[in-house]
C-alpha cells in the first residue's frame, strides 16, 4: 500500500490517468496514447520507467569532504528534475485524487547538503491528500493553480486551524502536525509544498493508527463502548491509498462518481 504520500495557465495538468485500472494496460479517456500502471504509478505505455538516481550518487554527495567536492559530483541531468516526467515512477504517489511526487534525497540526490525538499501536488476535483504528518519538517504550501482547503492540529493545546488557499497564497504546518489539503472545486489544484530538511518524511495518519493492535486501538477509540473488534476489522480494509476522491458534498456537485 503506498503510505508516502503530491498551474493553471503556466503548468500543465498531470498526465491523464487510468488509475481505476491499477493493473493493466489501458487507455486514457481522450487520447490514442496508451497507458500502464508501474508501482500504482500511471504513464505512457512507451516508458520505461527509471529505477531513479543511482544510490552511489547519493552515496558520494554523503560523503563528501566538502560542499564543493560535492557539488562537482553532479551534472547538467542529475541538477535537474522534471515534475512532469511522465515516465516517473519513484516518489510519485497517485491514486484516485490526484498524485503527489516528491523531490527529496533519494529521488533528487542533487538536494543532499542544501537541507530543504520540494512536493508537488496535482489534487484532481474533489481530491483529497489524506491527513498526515511530516515528522521531520515544517511544511510551507503554496497553491499555484485552484483552490485548497487546509486543515491543521499543530499538537496538543494547539486550536485546529483551516485556510482557503487560491492561487499564489500559501500557508505553513509546522513540523509533526496533523494536516490535510482538499480540493473543494471542480477543476485541478497544483500545489508546491517546500520543507527545511532533504528528507522530511511523511506519515498518513488513518493508515498509521490503523497499523497498531486490535485491542489497542479499541481501547484508544473508547473501549467497547464505542467501537468493537469487527468494526475496527471492517475499518482498517476500507482505508483508501491517498490521494483519494472525497468529500461526498463535492463529489456531488462536481458529478463525480465515488470510485
Ligand atoms: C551525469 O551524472 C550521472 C550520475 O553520476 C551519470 O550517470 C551521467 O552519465 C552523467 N551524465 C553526463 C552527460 O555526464
Ligand atoms: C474553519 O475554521 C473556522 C474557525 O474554527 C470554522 O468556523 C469553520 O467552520 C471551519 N471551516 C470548515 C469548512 O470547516
């Protein structure tokens, strides 16, 4: 299960995606271009898909004596990353909602030493980038095309706070806090989100509570009372993969079938 977690004018949407067929070649909606899914990643039946940056460049730029020893590792291809590789398959996540792709240490090893990562997001109407925590980061959002509601819980004591974020404003979830990014309109939202560390992390937390013990988690939730074994059973297999298609309100104005 992918747990990791993703311009109006200027930036193109993402690739068009197959992704109700998670695996098989299949065509896109519109196009004559056909599509397979890698690593629950949709791209074109012509890539093939990059097994990423070699480990021995991140290695290298690790241990280098010095920054410039460091930088002179690194080249015109490996300076450079495309977030609209549509042959990209590492640190992309996608599902239903839209996809996430990260540039941190081990997709974008150029960013070892500089201390700060980038994600964007292409949320599709609708979509939603599930709640979840960068547990070594803040995170500074900024939407460059639609719209965005963001919804943070920082830490205890912490009141929960929410944002309507349009085009060229931004927010920050300071590091560990439980937030959330939901596209409430009916066409794409990009995001860029930029982090203080190269890798920065990323916990959703319905999957992450889900992991722990039954009886745990049932005592968390109230004990008996309030949930018992089978619901808890019956919950933990109906968790979507993020990015998923919420919220039912948006859903039905935009005309969107749930699945
Ligand atoms: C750039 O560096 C990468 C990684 O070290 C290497 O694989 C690639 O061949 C280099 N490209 C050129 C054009 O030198
Ligand atoms: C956002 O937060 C404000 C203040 O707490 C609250 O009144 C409002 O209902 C929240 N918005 C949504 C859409 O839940």
């Amino acid at each position: 299960m992918a747990l990791a977690l993703m311009v109006a004018s200027v930036v193109a949407v993402p690739a068009p995606q197959a992704a109700s067929n998670l695996s098989t070649t299949t065509a896109a909606p519109t196009a004559t271009v056909a599509y397979k899914t890698v690593s629950g990643v949709t791209i074109p039946a012509t890539c093939t898909p990059s097994p990423g940056p070699s480990k021995e460049l991140f290695n290298e730029a690790k241990l280098a004596q010095n920054a410039v020893i460091r930088s002179n590792l690194f080249n015109q291809s490996s300076l450079f990353f495309d977030f609209l590789d549509e042959c990209r398959t590492v640190g992309v996540t996608e599902s239903f909602g839209g996809r996430t792709i990260r540039a941190d240490s081990l997709t974008f090893p150029a960013l070892v030493g500089n201390g700060g990562s980038i994600t964007m997001g292409f949320i599709k109407p609708c979509g939603f980038n599930t709640p979840h925590v960068h547990p070594r980061s803040a995170e500074m959002n900024v939407v460059v095309a639609g719209t965005l509601f963001a919804s943070s819980t920082n830490e205890n004591g912490v009141n929960h706070v929410n944002q309507t974020l349009t085009q060229y404003s931004m927010t920050v979830f300071p590091a560990g806090a439980i937030h959330t990014e939901f596209n409430p309109d009916c066409v794409d939202a990009v995001f860029v989100a930029g982090f203080s560390n190269e890798d920065p992390g990323v916990g959703q937390i319905v999957q992450e509570i889900s992991g722990f013990e039954g009886d745990l988690l049932n005592a968390a939730f109230g004990g008996e009372l309030n949930v018992d074994g089978a619901d808890i059973e019956a919950y933990r297999s109906k968790i979507p993969a993020n990015v998923v298609r919420g919220v039912e309100s948006c859903l039905a104005k935009c005309n969107i079938a749930k699945r």
